[in-house]
C-alpha cells in the first residue's frame, strides 16, 4: 500500500485540526490531480475561512504549553520527524510524485533535503542563547531573551511540497511557536502527511494545524487579519508576496518572505567546461526547472558560448523524460497546463536558434522537452521571465562587467552562479552579484546548514542556518540596575 493509498483509506485527507481530521465547513474539496496523467488522485477538504479561523483558535490555546514546554522536548519530536521520514523515505518520494509529478530520483533528493531540516532545528532548538551584558554608562543590565514570536501562520508553494514546509514547520517548532499551515492547492497531501508524522513523532495536539484550500486569498486574508496570529511566514510568487505584505501592514504583522527568483549563471571564459556544464545540470534541471533557485539565464564568454552550447545540448537531449515513477526518468511534467503553456510561449517569442526541445511531446501530462536556445539577444522578453521549466536561454558576452551588469539588471535576487578557474576572480564576481546566495563553480548549493533567501524582490528574511530560527524567535530586552 502507498502513502497515498494509506492516507486516503485512513481518511486522512480532511483538514487536521486540534489533533483530528475534519471535512471543510461547505463539504468543498479540491481535486488533486496527477500532472503526467492529468487524472485525479485524491480529494482533499478546501477550507473555508472559518475552517482557518477554526485552526487559529487551536495553535492559540496550545501555544502557551508548547512555548513553556523543555526545549530538549522540541527537539526531540523534531529528530523523531526526521527519523521516520528518513525511514520512509520511498514513501514520501512516491507521495510527492503523486501530486507534483517531478522524477522519483528529484522526489528522493527532496525528502533528504526535507527531513534535514528537522534534524537542523531539533539541534538549533536546544541552542537558543541570549545575552547579558553591562551598558555603557554602567547603570544597567541588560538582558535579552529570544522569545517565541507567537501563532504562525505558514502558506507555502506547490514545487518542493515536502521540502517548503518542513524549512518553515521545523524551525517554528524549535523556537515554541504553534503553526497553521495553507498548503498550496496543487500539492495539499504531503502537508497532510506531514500532520500524521508529527503525531507520530508525539506532538501534542494544536501544535501543528494544515489547512488547504481551493479559496487561499479568503483563508489566508481571515488568519491574517486574526490578532492571534503573530507571524506569517511565506514562500511563493513575488506577485502574492507583495499582495500580502500589503495585506499585512495595517497589523504590522511579522513577516518572512521567501520569493521569486531570475537567476543568472555566468560562464567565465577560463572555466572549466566539463564543470560548468555539471553545475548548470543541476542548476537548470532539478525539479524539471521548477525551482526558485533555477538557473533562468546563461551569460557564456563568446570565446566558449558554441562549445557551451553543444555540451549542454547533448546532455539535455540526453535526460529521459516520462511520468516521475517510471524507471530511468529524469524529467517529469510540469505542474499542470497553465504552466507549461507559458513555457511554450516563453520559447516562442525567445528568438535565438533552439538547438534541442523546444515543444511539448504529444500525448497525455504536462511535459515540456529539456531546450536549449543559444544566442538569445540581450533584452529578449525570456531573460526578464522566472521561466518555471526546463529552458536554458544562452546570451553571450565579450566583457565581464557588462555580463554582470546584465546579471544585476532585474527586481529580483535570490541566487546567481558563476563558473571561473580563477578562485580569486571567482570571489569578487560573486561579491558583485547582487544575491542573496551564490554558488562558486557550483550548481545546487541549498543546505538546511546555511542561509537561504534573497534580497531585493526575492524576499525578506532567511531560512535554515542558525538565522532560520530568528524568524520566530523576538529578542526581549529587560533593563534592571547593575
Ligand atoms: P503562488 O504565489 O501562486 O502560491 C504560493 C502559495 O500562496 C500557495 O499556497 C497559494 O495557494 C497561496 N496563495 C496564492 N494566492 C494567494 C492569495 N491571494 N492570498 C493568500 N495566499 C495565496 O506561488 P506558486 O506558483 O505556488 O509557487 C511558485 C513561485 O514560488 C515561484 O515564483 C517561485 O520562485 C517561488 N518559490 C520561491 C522559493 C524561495 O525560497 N524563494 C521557493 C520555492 C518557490
């Protein structure tokens, strides 16, 4: 019996709330589709706007108990989390193709990545210091705890449905806060069984709370405007990222902010091709390009853009495309039909020559072929896109500072690549990338051990590292005389 198989007959495909499953208040469901068949898989309660509330009121009464509770006994429900998932991983793998689509060996890469997270936080959860200290004049002491900021609420994307959550849940956790959880609605299952772990892992009830739904401005816009909710932690498009820091402002909510990407991947002329090419592999394909952190525009030195280009086409042409469970695959469909039309458009009105792909494959699912378009002009509609597919737009340049001008010239500024032979050059390049991450002759970079966000549009705030925490920790300073 799969995950998904057992989550249905255990009727674990309601809302998880205080402890219990429950149908939405309208009887509404969302239809969970199986992107490389478009057939349903499973239905899942949509919450209403009350149903939110509903899980507000819960995270609210279990907050003061979770918050007081030893930290040594959040972390372990945290290091139980990981160990079951890693136990199961194949599970999880399966659950995520199930409702994402994305290859079984992407799925895996997720889970480990995923569960990493609860074992980070379950050793941050322990280590949450403060300070003491004298002030200047010497009238003073001034201590400072780090607090749990309160009930947070976190909404998160459809394109790492394990891995978006538990970068939120895990350290929410580890800092005493209470959480609900919206889900995105293509992707609402892992989240589910996400709830039936942390039982497992013997989280009191309240603690943890997932609400999907089909209505998320309704729900979400409720549970914001709810004074009991103290946090709101989000990851997703740069567009819905502003519309709720909007919303957010008249009650100065707190908010964490993990956002679209445009990352450009420079190929400096001493670079060593064979690496460049791995990196930018792994750069643009995981997760069939569906990634923030997606390479999203090549910039390669003219002496080498031809070269570039053909190896990174050969290995390209080379990936297996078909449904994410079937053997040897490499590239699953996108999330659905919106998405891969937008890619086919994107393509279209490139310019540039495609020298592999460039079309969806007839048939059933929503899969687009891995493309490559080489000499695409600078100011091309593409380059400006988060393109969300397995496209790689090369641009050449014959001067850096102009390439990295290029690199810089958008809102947004999650993470930027480049490739050089020279460490040296390597670094000052990276120095000059307006990011909020690079990778250094290195295509996948994301560690729960180190600090991920962006700067610009991209976001606001860090997940993972020992910085992850603080997004829901509030230092509190108490002045007393010396
Ligand atoms: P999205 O913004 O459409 O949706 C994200 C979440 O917000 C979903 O749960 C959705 O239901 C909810 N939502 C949508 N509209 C809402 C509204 N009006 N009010 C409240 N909630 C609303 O994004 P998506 O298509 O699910 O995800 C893809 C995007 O996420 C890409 O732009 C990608 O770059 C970004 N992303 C960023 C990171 C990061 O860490 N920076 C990671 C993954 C994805």
């Amino acid at each position: 019996m799969t995950l998904l198989d057992r989550l249905i007959a255990d009727h674990k495909t309601g809302l998880y709330v205080d402890g219990g499953w429950h149908a939405s208040g309208d009887g509404a469901v969302i239809e969970v589709r199986d992107p490389s068949t478009e057939e349903v898989v499973a239905e899942v309660a949509s919450g209403t706007a009350e149903d939110g509330l509903g899980a507000v009121t819960a995270a609210h009464a279990a907050f003061p108990g979770w918050a007081e509770s030893a930290p040594r006994k959040r972390g372990e429900i945290l290091r139980r989390a990981f160990e079951l998932m890693m136990s199961r991983e194949k599970e999880y793998a399966g659950l995520i193709v199930a409702e994402n689509g994305k290859a079984f060996s992407d799925a895996m890469g997720e889970v480990r990545y995923g569960a990493e997270f609860f074992r980070w936080f379950s050793e941050e959860a322990v280590r949450n210091r403060g300070e003491v200290y004298r002030s200047p004049s010497g009238d003073k002491r001034i201590s400072v705890l780090n607090q749990p900021i309160g009930v947070s609420l976190l909404v998160t994307p459809w394109n790492f449905p394990i891995a978006m959550g538990t970068r939120k849940i895990a350290p929410a956790l580890a800092a005493g806060c209470t959480i609900v959880l919206k889900p995105a609605s293509d992707t609402p299952l892992s989240s589910l069984a996400m709830a039936d772990l942390f039982e497992e892992a013997g989280c009191p009830p309240g603690v943890i709370n997932v609400v999907p739904s089909a209505r998320s401005g309704k729900v979400v816009g409720a549970m914001m405007a709810d004074r009991r909710v103290r946090k709101l932690s989000f990851t997703g498009s740069t567009e819905t990222g502003k519309l709720l820091l909007a919303q957010a402002a008249p009650r100065v909510l707190n908010t964490s902010m993990e956002l679209g990407g445009n990352a450009p991947f420079l190929v400096l002329e001493d670079a060593d091709l064979d690496l460049a090419v791995e990196g930018a592999m792994q750069a643009k394909m995981r997760n069939a390009g569906e990634a923030c952190t997606a390479a999203n525009r090549f910039y390669v030195a003219a002496s080498i853009a031809d070269e570039f280009a053909d190896r990174l086409s050969a290995a390209m042409a080379a990936l297996k495309v078909g449904p994410g469970m079937e053997p040897g695959v490499d590239v699953g469909p996108l999330i659905n039909a919106a998405t891969r039309d937008k890619v086919a458009e994107l393509v279209e009105e490139a310019g540039g020559t495609v020298t592999t792909g460039g079309r969806a494959p007839a048939g059933r699912g929503y899969f687009y072929l891995p493309t490559v378009i080489k000499d695409v002009a600078r100011g091309a509609g593409i380059l400006a896109a988060e393109i969300f597919g397995p496209v790689a737009p090369i641009v050449r340049f014959d001067d850096l500072d102009d390439a990295i001008a290029q690199a810089n010239d958008t809102d947004l500024g999650l993470i930027s690549f480049v490739f050089t032979s020279d460490q040296r050059l390597g670094m000052e390049v990276a120095e000059r990338l307006e990011a909020g991450m690079v990778g250094l002759n290195r295509g996948l970079i994301s560690d729960p051990s180190a600090p991920f966000g962006g700067v610009k549009e991209s976001g606001l705030g860090r997940e993972g590292s020992h910085h992850g925490i603080h997004e829901f920790l509030e230092p509190k300073y108490i002045g007393a005389p010396w």
